[in-house]
C-alpha cells in the first residue's frame, strides 16, 4: 500500500534514509543502541550489528547470560555432521499441515530427526507465523534447511543483514542453523532474468559473512545449481559458472559448510536410479570433482535439497513422465543403493510436498492431500533414529 505524504514529510522522510544510509556504511563505528523511528507505523530500517528494526519487532545479536545447553548423546556419529543422522527428508512450506506429514514420513520406520527444506523470502518477517512453525519442528522433530529467495537488487545489503538477525531469533531446534543461499542461480528463470556468476558470488560471499557474524552456529550451503543445464538458451554451464565465482571473489567455496546439490535424474525427469555423472542421481559427485580440480575444495558434506522424479498423475495426465509405481519404484532404489550408502550425503529433501498444477506431477500429496505411492513407499523404509545436538534448555538474552 502507498503512502499519502505531503511535502514537508518527504524532507523528512529524505532526511531520515539518509541518515539510515550513513548508520550502515558506519555500523562498526557506531554506538550498537540506535534508536528505531516510525513514520506512519512502518518502521525505518535501522542496521548495525547488534540492532535491527523489523517489521515485528527489534532483533538484536544475542547477549546471552545463560548458554544454551544441547543433548550430549550423538550416537554412532556420521563424521562430516557429527551425530548420529537421519538422512530422510522432504521439501515442504511454512504450512502446519505439510510439517506433520514430512514427520509421518521422514521419522517413519524407527527414524527421528529428519529434515526439512523450507523456502523463506528475505522480506518475509512474520514472526508469529515462523515461531509457529519453528515451535512445531522443534516438537515434530524436524531440522530446518532454510533457502533463502526474492533478494531485491536495489536492498540487496538491507535484505541480507535482516533476514539474518530475523532468521537468528527463531527457535531452531538444533545448534546447526542451515541455510541455503538461493536457488539455482545459473538459470536465469531463478537469478533476475539472467544467470551472473559475478553477482551471486558476491551476494554469496556477503551472505555467508553476515550471517557467521550474527551467529556462528549458521551453517551455509550454496544455493543448488542447475547440474544438468548445458550453456545457452536461459542457462549458464554450471562449471563455467563456478570458474567465474572464484574469479570475481577468490576461494569463495572454501567459505562453505556445506554443498546443496540437485542431482535430478535426466533427460525430462526420467533417467534411472543408477544412473552416473552430471544428468543423475549422482550429480553431486560431478560437481565434487569440479571443486576438487579447479578450486581445491575437498569433503564438503552433501546437501540434496532438491531431486526426484515427477509422476504422470495429477490434475491432467502427463505421459511425458514415469507413472507413480515406477516412480515409487525408482525413489526407493535410489534411497537404498545410492543417497544412504553414501557417507558424504546428510540429507535428502526431495521436491516437493505438494505444488499446483501444471507441474503437480512433482508432489508427493494430491490435491486433496492424499499420498501418493511414493509418500507410502519412502514412508515404509527402515530408518535411523537422528541424535542432533537438539535443543534442551535456551540460554537467557539479556538486553
């Protein structure tokens, strides 16, 4: 909604931006305790790094007089996570219902502490509706993967420092805080109309910085990469995409925790579980090489935050796809023979809970939220019971 200001307001309003600009650019120098102004009730955005005015309220880096305590009892540990892990997960939204269903399915069978990918707009600063969702992951025992979306090219800088002290006063359920940092930014569909390398390493770069400044305990993975996209016609070739990020910021990858991968099955969503290179289920392995010999990046743990096979039923009958029995069929032979045996590999989210037609032939709901085979297939497999270092008692901010 626009705002009627008169002129004198528009001085003001002029004067105070201004104002807000020159706190940014001199955050480090500043007095942390800024106070917040309000024209009309939306709030001015005020930026240090220890004060951050949002929408629902101040955020600031925590001052904790009581540490966080954590369980201890990490099982039989996965060594590049560190507990005892649960590989199973779905990508889902800020919706209750879909995270009851991921829990049915990834803490089936003898599992618990599976995981969830949920997408967040860095504008996006409800906070009831996210401790809400975060209290119920904490209770349904889910860890969270966040993947950021939306960046605004004109508040680039503003978006990155709030939607991470915005996403640092949730209630993550445990230490790990993961985030992905965007989507597949060498398609252009999902980078501004046009795949920039040197752009998105920056962004990346910035990313990882200010989120590690405001906790440490954020664990950043790239945004996934379109794997099978060759260069041309709205792509960029994700290696020649990777050379041009460590050209414009040097040892950019060498930043990261983790790597999120999607090693969709090619061609058209149709290739076989066993399957090997770059148009696989094994994507994630091309794109370890490629950081191996070009950039000298080695054991970064796997993140699958998207993969899978869409399915010819939905709303419309589609058969250019595999039909769901075959589907079920190909998601339980890639989970069993390749995803678990693989030690580099923490979790797997494949796309998606539920999506609107027409490309509801990726959904693992129905339009009346009724499973589809593959929902009951994975559901059925035997699964470990995750022992991440989850939350027992949160330390006390002090002001």
């Amino acid at each position: 909604m626009k705002l009627d200001i008169k002129a004198p307001f528009i001085v003001f309003s002029i004067f105070i931006a201004l104002g807000s600009w020159f706190a940014y650019a001199n955050r480090g120098f500043l007095y942390s305790k800024i106070p917040s102004i309000t024209i009309f009730g939306r709030p001015i955005y005020v930026k240090s790094l220890n004060v951050l005015n949002l929408p629902s309220g101040d955020y600031k880096t925590p001052c904790v007089e009581k540490p966080f305590k954590y369980n201890n009892n990490l099982g039989e540990i996965q060594k590049n996570i560190g507990y005892q892990n649960n590989k199973f997960g779905l990508y889902i939204y800020a919706e209750e219902d879909y995270v009851i269903y991921a829990s049915d399915l990834v803490n089936s069978n003898g599992g618990d502490w599976g995981y969830v990918l949920i997408p967040i707009n860095v504008k996006d600063y409800e906070s009831q509706k996210w401790n809400k969702i975060f209290a119920l992951l904490e209770k349904y025992h889910l860890i969270p993967i966040m993947q950021l979306w939306d960046l605004t090219k004109k508040e680039e800088k503003e978006q990155i420092y709030q939607s991470a002290y915005f996403l640092n006063s949730l209630k993550w359920p445990i230490r790990q805080r993961f985030v992905s940092v965007y989507n597949e930014p060498n398609d252009d569909k999902f980078w501004r109309d046009r795949a920039d390398p040197v752009t998105y390493a920056e962004i990346l770069r910035d990313t990882i910085r200010v989120f590690k400044s405001v906790n440490p305990n954020f664990f950043m993975l790239n945004g996934a990469f379109n794997a099978s996209a060759r260069g041309g016609d709205g792509y960029m070739d994700e290696e020649a995409f990777l050379i041009e990020m460590d050209k414009t910021v040097p040892d950019i990858f060498k930043m990261l925790d983790g790597w999120a991968s999607h090693p969709y099955p090619q061609p058209n969503f149709t290739g076989s579980p066993q399957g090997w290179g770059r148009d696989s289920v094994r994507a994630y392995e091309w794109e370890l090489g490629i950081l191996e010999k070009n950039f000298g990046v080695k054991n970064l743990p796997i993140f699958i935050t998207e993969a899978g096979w869409p399915h010819q039923e939905g709303e419309d009958v589609d058969k250019r796809y595999l039909d769901q029995e075959t589907v079920a069929n190909y998601y339980k032979t890639a989970f069993e023979n390749v995803w678990l045996p693989d030690d580099r590999i923490v979790a797997v989210t494949p796309f998606t809970i539920k999506y609107p037609p027409p490309d509801d032939h990726f959904s693992w709901l129905d339009a009346d939220e009724k499973p589809y085979l593959q929902y009951k297939v994975i559901q059925s497999l035997p699964k470990t019971a995750g022992l991440p270092p989850f939350v027992i008692e949160r330390g006390e901010a002090c002001d």
